[in-house]
C-alpha cells in the first residue's frame, strides 16, 4: 500500500511540474 500511495504521489508531483512548466511557457509566450 504505501509502496503504491509513494508513486502516485510521485507521479502527481510530475504532472505538477509538467502543468507549472506550462503554464510559465504560456505566461512567456503571451508577453
């Protein structure tokens, strides 16, 4: 169980970062 909630606290800190990293390119882009 804990080997499971690790990961998918790993994988919704990437999706995270993912979408921040995004939403700074969109930010960029429009200025």
């Amino acid at each position: 169980m804990g080997f499971q909630n690790e990961n998918k606290l790993k994988v919704g800190a990437l999706v995270k970062a993912t979408i921040n990293d995004k939403v700074v390119e969109a930010k960029v882009i429009n200025i």
